[in-house]
C-alpha cells in the first residue's frame, strides 16, 4: 500500500491522479484504515478512563524461586513492579493480562529483571507495539545485548528514569535510595559522589503511588447534616479538596461523598540491606506526615509493600523506619520466607497425574509455611476497603482428586492399567540415570507446561542440566522443597545450552546466582554455543559478576574443532565429576550452532535432541542408545509448518528414534496449543516404544516399559481437553484452507489493480509498483 503511494504522489496533483488514488485506496486501503481507527479510539479511552476500581495484587511473594512481583490493576491498564522470572507464566495461569502494561523496577538486578525478556517478546506476540519500563534507563542495555537472540521486531521499547510518572489513573513518584556504610568508629564512608557511574547494584527505588482523584457524587444528605451551604464549597469537595466552613470547622471529601471513590495512597519500595536504611530515613517523602493531624484520607499511606529479607526488616534501625507510617498501614512483606507455593495447576496437574502412576508422577513438596505473604493476596485501593484474604491463592488436594475421578471413565482406566502393569515384567531394574522433566513446552510458558528444563541424575550426588527455560530453579523449588533443591544445586556440575533460543537458556543466570547464595565455591560449569558465552559475559560487564567455566560444545563435535588444552582439562574434569564416560555432541538444523547432545554413562546412553527437524547427523550421533528425548513440537500433519519452523512432528520424532535404534524415545517440547496432553495417535503407542514427558515426571530405566500402557488413563484424565483440540484441530484446518482462499483473492485483487493502473497510465506506474 505504502509503494503504491510514493508510486502516485510522483505523478504530480492531477485529477487524474487523485481518482486512480482513490480506486488504490477503496480498493484495498479502506478496511485497514478502519480498523486502525478504531483501535486508536480504544487506545486513546483506555489511556484517559478513570477506573471505578483499582486493586493492589502480590503475584510473587519473593518466596525462594520466585518472582517478587507486584501487579496493580486500574480497569484495562496494569502496573508491574519488577518482572522475575516466572512472571509471564503466573500472569498466564491467574488470568493477568499484560495488554496495557507499564513495568517499574525497583532495582536492575536479575532477580527483579529475570522474566523481562520472555514478557516483552510474549508482549510483542499479543500485538502490544510499545512498551514502557521506568526506573533505570540503562535497562536498555539488557535489550542491547541481547539482541544476538532477540528481535524486538515493531515493538517500542522506552526506558524512563524519570522520577514522576502520571497518567489518567496514577500518580507515581519514584525515590533512588543509594548505599550509606560506616566504618568501625561510626564514620560515614563509600559514598557516592555527585557525577560518578553508578553500577546497576549502587541504588534501589521506592514509589509513593497515589490514584487520580475520580468525580464524585457528594451526599446531599451528609452536606446538609454538616450545614454546608450550596455553593463552591461542594464543588471543591468533589474536586477532593478539603473546605473550611465560615464557623471555622473543617470538612473533608471522605465526610461527604460517596465510598466508592474514596482510595488510599500506597507504597513499593526494596531495601536488601540495613546499608540503605539511612537513605529511607533521610527521604522528606518518608517524613511522618501520615501521623500528624489533619492529614487527608487519601494522602495516608496505607499500605506498604516490603521487598526486605526477613533479617533487614526485623533490624532495631528498619524498625525506626516503620514507625514514620500511621499504626493502622498495612505492611507487606516479599522475603524468601514465604509460602513457594505459587501455582495451583501445577499441583493440581501433579495431584491427578500421581493417580496414574506415583512414582513417575511424584507429588510436588508443598510449602510448610503458613504465615507471611501468600501468593494472591489483594489490597483494594478504591474503593478503599483494604485487605481481601479471598483471593489468597489456596491448595486444594481433594477438589483436584475429585474433579480427575470425575472425568469419563477414568476409574476404569486405572483398574486397567493396575492389571496391565501387574502383568508387565520389567527387564531393567536400575534407577540411575534419573531423568527430570522442569519444562516440557516449546516457545512460551504455559500453566501447565514450563518452558524447557531437564535434570539428568547420573548418581544420586552428581546431576546436568540439559537446558534451563527461565523458571527452571523455580520448578525446582515446587519438585523437590527449598531443602532438597539446594542440595541440587550444590550437586550440580554442569548445566547445558542445545541452543541461544530464550526458552532454553534465560533460567541460568539465577542458577548461577542461587549456587553463590549456597556459598558453592566451585565455577559452574556451562556447556553450550559460543554465543552463550558472549551473552553471559556481556551480562557480567553491564549488570553483575557471573562466576562459570564455559566449554564451547563445537569442541564435542566430531570433525569440527579440536579442544584447546583448557578445555580438554574442563572436559576430563567433567567426565570425573559426572560419573560419565563419555559426552558427544552434534550440529542440528534449527538455529545458527544448534547442537544435541549424548551422555555415555555406566553402560546406559541418552540422548537429547534439543530442537531440530529431521537430522541424520543425530541419527548417527544417537546410534543404539538406550533412551532418546527428541523434541516434538508439532502435531501429525503439520509437516510443513515444522519444516519452515525446523522443528519435528511426533511420528518424524518417533521414526527418528527407531532409525537410530534407540530403545526408547521420550517425546518433549510440545507446541503450547496441547499443554495439557500432545495430540497422539493412540497407533504409535502401540506399535512403538514410545512415551510423552510431563512436567515433574521423573524417568528410570525401571519406568520406560511401563510408559506406553499409560496413554489411554491420560486421554481419560484429560478427556475434556482432547475433545476441545479435535475440535482445535479441524477448525485449524478450516481456518487455514480459509487463508489459503483470502491470499487467493487478493493476490487476484492485485492483479486486477495492476491492470487499472496500466490502462490509465499507459504502464508507468507498474514497476514502481511491483518495487
């Protein structure tokens, strides 16, 4: 449309000109046009409505593995304050849009910034086309770096540090609080003087945020019971300003208008340790107005959200600070003490999938704390009606239970499969190696698949991770208790990288980060393409130090480079830690230095394939191996799509695993559309030794023969859901012979223009429009 214009304005003002401007435009331009309108109409009321209601809601309590993220919901618009990791897919589960959303941050670090990159690129496919982060302008630099694996596309990403930000629903003042420290005799010291850099870790923010006052309807009853006299005065109160009456008393908004208009102003603020305090003390906006008489309702503040750890928020000097808030606040706070309990899905899934089987499908290690913060909580800011312990997120094991013996024929199932597994003789009794499912969903997280993550346990004290999906330690937290997964952690040697997509790598960095926390000593070490390297160096330059040893997998590779002699001690040294004889790799076709990867260990080999299409190189790499885990993306059927995406359909998959003779092949990385259950013909279980992950699945050599028998209990469970993706599925392909016909007819419209403009310009116009 846009060449066709340049193509006519070159031919000058004639009426000739502007007629064949207005057929382009009828043609093909009115529509479009249309719609633009009028979603810059809805854009334009949605920016200046003013909300009846506006909401407060914790959506992670910054328990250990979680985000502690804060969303503030004023009719369409949402405030984020800090975005971990996990954020995007608690949105998703919990029904959060992200359309309209602005992000504050309370400081740079990874911790608070961990999920930014998957919301962007999530908001991007929401068809969002701007995006504003405030706080720190140079959280630019972690799109800049980034930029080797991800394309912003048409979105517009602005930074802003002011300090005061407004808009139709929210007043929002931001305060930098920096470092003070002091030396044994008491003397300040390491301040920071006016003009020099400041490293992402030198400040953290605190913001006051205040609702724009709404219109509204005074109480003619209640101004007739103070005498106040019709006039200015009610306008003025309506305006919500206080009024002083001729006899000297004082009225304000709340006396007389009506409740639902009435708000509360509140607060978010991180203070990580006592160092800062004394900046918060020294803040003019943290003066204990709130106490002084006279002060106005609206100006109080009532609540105060706390990202604190529990020994700074407990300290004799934190203390002081809560004192210079009204007795009535609410104080709320994010610490890692809190309840991991954040997901309900994820245990409701892992509560009626241990029906099936309860060793492959463990229970997930509920949180043993019962105070503090919950996940959910809400505080309504206007109406100012305060805390709603409704919405706390709640854990329901027999509602889950009920609703999976509920489903068609699901009791039967499992009196059927009991008898099957009784009469399957398994023929290989070893538990080791032990594999983990933490992500099995391709692109995005779901709430019922996270993005990929899989823990390979070669002996009970050495464990690599084959990819890390942000939200991977998370859901390592939800498997195994803050206990257990530390010890994990400590046991892990090596974390690997198949490729630089961002659902595969973005959850290291606070893999990384927890070790530190856990006092490891020894570097991590990280497998995987070059540009990983790049992007976790580039990451310690802008933000914060990253402590890992990095062994390029090209050096895995047969015939593509040889190790230097670095590199070959970090491999041997690997192999020792590991309990494995041997790791291999190869290139696959996906992405630029894609790779798979095998592990030779005690006699047993697997196979992971990262994300690929068919690939002979991984058929030879993977010859005779004992469990292959190849990626499945896509549905039967859908085999040019996934030659154009490179990635596999379930029956390439499948025919992948038995041309390398594999034993078995364990299908992960589904497509988002089948969270729940991969649509699978019910064939392939039958004639291949064949199953599908889950996420909290944990595989032994003992479970593969029992693998296949657990497909129809599955469909049974998940009956409602294979209903509605049949339907999904043929309406797909409606949908798509229906695209296929629309860019039929206008490939047809376009070649009827070309005609019209060669019959009124003699052909002049035709190669400027063709360009």
């Amino acid at each position: 449309m846009r060449s066709m214009m340049f193509a006519l304005k070159d031919f000058g003002h004639s009426t000739c000109s502007y007629r064949l401007f207005g057929a382009v435009r009828n043609t093909i331009g009115r529509t479009a046009w249309k719609h633009r309108l009028a979603q810059q109409n809805q854009d334009e009321w949605i920016q200046n409505h003013q909300p009846n209601d506006i909401y407060l809601q914790i959506l992670g309590n910054g328990t250990i593995g979680g985000p502690r993220t804060v969303v503030v919901v004023a009719g369409f618009k949402r405030y984020f304050f800090n975005c971990g990791e996990g954020t995007q897919r608690l949105c998703r589960e919990h029904k959060i849009k992200m359309k309209n959303s602005t992000v504050f941050l309370t400081s740079p670090k990874w911790e608070n910034i961990g999920g930014l990159i998957g919301f962007v690129l999530t908001s991007q496919d929401a068809g969002i086309q701007e995006l504003q982060i405030n706080g720190y302008n140079h959280i630019s630099d972690l799109f800049r770096i980034t930029r080797s694996f991800v394309n912003l596309g048409y979105l517009k990403l602005r930074t802003n540090a002011k300090l005061e930000y407004a808009d139709a629903e929210m007043n929002i003042r931001q305060i930098v609080h920096r470092k003070r420290k002091y030396d044994d005799l008491g003397n300040l010291k390491n301040i920071q003087l006016a003009g020099q850099d400041e490293t992402a870790s030198d400040s953290v923010s605190s913001y006051i945020c205040k609702p724009i006052w709404k219109p509204a309807k005074i109480s003619l009853e209640l101004c007739v019971e103070l005498g106040i006299p019709p006039g200015p005065h009610l306008a003025q109160l309506k305006a919500g300003h206080e009024i002083t009456l001729p006899d000297g008393r004082i009225v304000k908004p709340s006396d007389v208008v009506q409740p639902s208009a009435l708000f509360t102003t509140f607060v978010i603020l991180e203070c990580p340790t006592e160092d800062y305090i004394d900046s918060f003390l020294e803040a003019e906006e943290f003066k204990p107005y709130d106490l002084e008489e006279g002060a106005l309702e609206q100006d109080i503040k009532n609540l105060i959200v706390h990202i604190t750890p529990k020994n700074v928020f407990e300290s004799a000097k934190y203390k002081l600070f809560l004192q210079r808030f009204s007795p009535k606040a609410v104080h709320l706070q994010l610490c890692a003490e809190n309840s991991h309990d954040l997901s309900a899905q994820a245990h409701r899934a892992q509560y009626q999938l241990n029906l099936i089987h309860n060793e492959i499908f463990p229970l997930l290690r509920r949180s043993s704390v019962t105070k503090g913060v919950a996940a959910l909580t809400r505080y309504n800011v206007r109406p100012h009606t305060g805390l709603d312990d409704e919405t706390k997120l709640k854990i329901m094991p027999q509602q889950y239970i009920g609703e999976a013996m509920a489903s068609p024929n699901f009791e039967q199932e499992l009196a059927e499969l009991k008898t099957k597994l009784e009469k399957t003789k398994v023929h290989d009794q070893r538990e080791y190696p032990l594999v983990t499912f933490f992500g099995t969903g391709s692109a995005i997280p779901s709430k019922d698949r996270n993005v990929s993550g899989i823990l390979l346990t070669t002996k009970p004290s050495s464990h690599i991770l084959l990819d890390c999906g942000e939200g991977t330690w998370g859901q390592m937290i939800r498997h195994y208790g803050p206990e257990d997964a530390e010890k994990v952690l400590k046991n892990l040697k090596c974390v690997y990288v198949s490729h630089m997509h961002p659902d595969h790598h973005l959850g290291l960095i606070s893999i990384i980060k927890e070790r530190i926390e856990l006092g490891v000593k020894t570097r991590l070490r990280v497998l995987g393409p070059p540009e990983l390297r790049t992007w976790l160096d580039l990451y310690s330059e802008v933000f914060e130090r990253l402590p890992f040893e990095f062994v390029n997998c090209l050096v895995l590779c047969r015939d593509k480079q040889e190790p230097s002699s670095a590199e070959q001690n970090l491999i041997r040294n690997l192999f020792s830690n590991l309990a494995v004889n041997n790791i291999s790799a190869c290139l696959v076709p996906h992405t630029k230095n894609a790779f798979a990867i095998r592990v030779d260990t005690n006699g047993y080999s697997v196979v992971y394939s990262g994300d690929t299409k068919y690939c002979l190189d991984l058929i030879r790499l993977g010859e005779g191996c004992d469990l292959l885990i190849h990626e499945a993306t896509m549905e039967d059927g859908l085999e040019e799509l996934a030659k154009r995406k490179r990635h596999s359909t379930t029956m390439q998959a499948v025919q992948v695993g038995n041309q390398m003779n594999a034993k078995f092949t364990l299908l992960t990385h589904f497509s988002q559309r089948y969270c729940k259950l991969p649509n699978i013909d019910d064939a392939i279980f039958e004639k291949h030794p064949v199953g599908c992950a889950f996420d909290h699945m944990e595989i032994a050599p003992k479970h593969l023969q029992v693998l296949p028998h657990l497909y129809p209990s599955l469909k049974s469970l998940f009956a409602e859901h294979v209903h509605h993706m049949n339907e999904n599925s043929s309406a797909s392909n409606i949908i798509r012979r229906l695209r296929l016909k629309e860019e039929a007819r206008r490939e047809q419209e376009k070649d009827n223009l070309k005609k019209l403009i060669k019959t009124l310009k003699g052909g002049l116009l035709e190669q400027k429009l063709d360009d």
